[in-house]
C-alpha cells in the first residue's frame, strides 16, 4: 500500500461526509471489493481521496489507483482542488462561496510569489483577471469573488478561534451574515473568539429573542450606531489593502451594498412593523426615497 502525505490544510478544503455518508462509501466499496475512483496525488500528497483512503488504510486487501498530478507550488494544488470541489453538485450555498474564495486566495498566491521566480518573463495575471476567470467559471461576479474572499479568510479564522465552527457555517446550521464572517478575520487575535462565538449565536438568540412590541420606528441613535458599526468593520476589512484602482473600488462598493442590505434585513426582523404597519411604512418609504433621489442625481450625471 502506497504511504501517502495527508496535508491538513488541503483536506480541509473538501467538504467533510457525515458518519452517515462515510458508512455508506465503505460499505460500498467492500462490496465492490474496490476503490473504483483513483486517489489524486501531487508530490505524495493526496489532493482528492481523503476518505477512500482511510477507508483503504482500514482494508488493504482493497485494490486501488493513484492518479499523479503536477504543479508548480501548492497555491495551484490548492486551486485544483478548489475548483475540483466546486464541480459537486450537493455543495451548501456557503460551501460554493468558501471554496470560490479559497480559490481566489490561492490563486493571487499561485500569481505571485513563488512564481515570480520560475517564470521571469510571463507577465504576472491582476487580481481583476483572476475574478474575472474564476467568476466567468463559477457563473458569478467579479465582486462576488471579492467577497467570497473575505468571507473564506474570515471562515478560516473562526475556525481557528473556535473549533468546529467552520462546520456549521459551511452545512447551513448557523447562518451569520457575510458581513459579520468577514469581520473575524480582520479583528485584532484577542478578539476573534468573541465574534465568532457571537457567529454561533446570532440565530439561536435571534429565535429565542422575543420580539420587542415597541410603538414606533427604533430611535435614530440606535441606527446610526448600527450603521457605525458596519462602517466601522467595512473600513477594518480594507485597511491593511485599500483599494487602487477602479475595479476594486467597485467591487468594494458592491460588497458595502450588501451590509447595507443586511443591516436593514435585521432591523426588518427585529421591528416588523416597520413594514407591516402603514403608517411606520409610508414613513419608511419616504426615508428611502433619499437613496433613490441620489441614484436618480448620479444617473443624471451630478456628482456633489
């Protein structure tokens, strides 16, 4: 039996099976007598075949094969198995947006670095042309990408900070926000155990919670802290790469598009009223007409 390196961080880019789905493989495969589908390796290491190979390891009178890759560096093993990943069919919306951001991360790596030395001459691909690929592939967008980056390094870390975590967010049993994911991962150490323990607890305390029965639209001081706070978190994710150029700048304003959107989502959720009540409605609309007078300005070409 061939003795193959298992590298932590390329396992943890593929979806874990349940204890359930692992039963049923094994038996399967014992029933076959064997591993049908070939273990990917590059360099020794497996790229795909994690569990038929524990499977293998417990039975080695298994036949099997072993289908070598080649790469130049990790970051493209790493890619590989990204996109190798995406082409499942039974990926949770948060498993396609992770691995389309582990995708981006590692190929802005594979673009950079260790390349810069193996090829002198080979003009180094943007940043806007790797989203532009991977969202071509992916049948997504350039900013979704972006965001899709954040939203994997702000996973990853939480992980980090609270075991076991990662798991809920990508199958679905938690579901915080974007915005609040990405976060995690531009925090200061100290502070990523808390927000990501406030990760897994946003839906819980958000069901537990009983509705407020307030009379009115929440105070104006209460939304511009939360509006604050977003701000705030949004200037932390761009501080250590602020954007410079164009492309960037949109798809930053498109990932702030989607807190704002968020934002009004929760306050939806905690003051139903605000949309069920004609009054607190009517009041709203009016409030909302601002953003639709500026967009109307910038269509019509004003920009003060």
């Amino acid at each position: 039996m061939d003795r193959l390196i298992i590298d932590p961080e390329f396992r943890d880019k593929i979806p874990p099976l349940t204890e359930d789905e692992f039963t049923l493989l094994e038996e399967n495969i014992l029933s076959d007598g064997a591993v049908f589908s070939p273990l990917i390796v590059w360099d020794g290491t497996i790229l795909d075949g994690h569990n038929r190979y524990e499977i293998i390891q417990k039975h080695p009178e298994l036949t099997y094969a072993v289908h070598k890759m080649s790469f130049d560096n990790r970051y493209e093993a790493l890619s590989w198995i990204c996109k190798h990943q995406l082409g499942r069919r039974n990926l949770t919306p948060q498993q396609k947006k992770y691995l389309i951001g582990q995708r981006y991360e590692a190929e802005k790596m594979a673009h950079g670095g260790e390349r810069v030395a193996t090829v002198q001459n080979e003009p180094l691909p943007s940043s806007h042309k790797t989203r532009a690929q991977i969202a071509n592939d992916t049948s997504t967008s350039e900013s979704y990408v972006m965001r899709a980056g954040w939203y994997a390094q702000g996973v990853d870390a939480a992980e980090e900070a609270l075991p076991g975590i990662k798991q809920e967010i990508l199958t679905g049993a938690i579901k915080p926000t974007e915005t609040a994911v990405a976060a995690v991962a531009k925090a200061a150490p100290e502070e990523r155990p808390r927000l990501a323990a406030d990760l897994k607890k946003s839906k819980d305390d958000r069901d537990k919670k009983p509705r407020p029965a307030y009379h009115k639209a929440p105070p104006a001081a209460s939304r511009k802290a939360e509006m604050q706070k977003i701000a705030e978190i949004s200037a932390e994710m761009e501080r250590d790469k602020a954007p410079s150029t164009e492309e960037n700048v949109l798809c930053s304003l498109d990932g702030e598009i989607v807190s704002f959107m968020e934002l009004f989502d929760r306050i939806f959720q905690e003051y139903p009223r605000l949309l069920s009540d004609g009054h607190y409605r009517q009041e709203l609309i009016q409030i909302m007409q601002k953003m639709k007078q500026y967009i109307t300005d910038i269509e019509g070409g004003r920009t003060e």
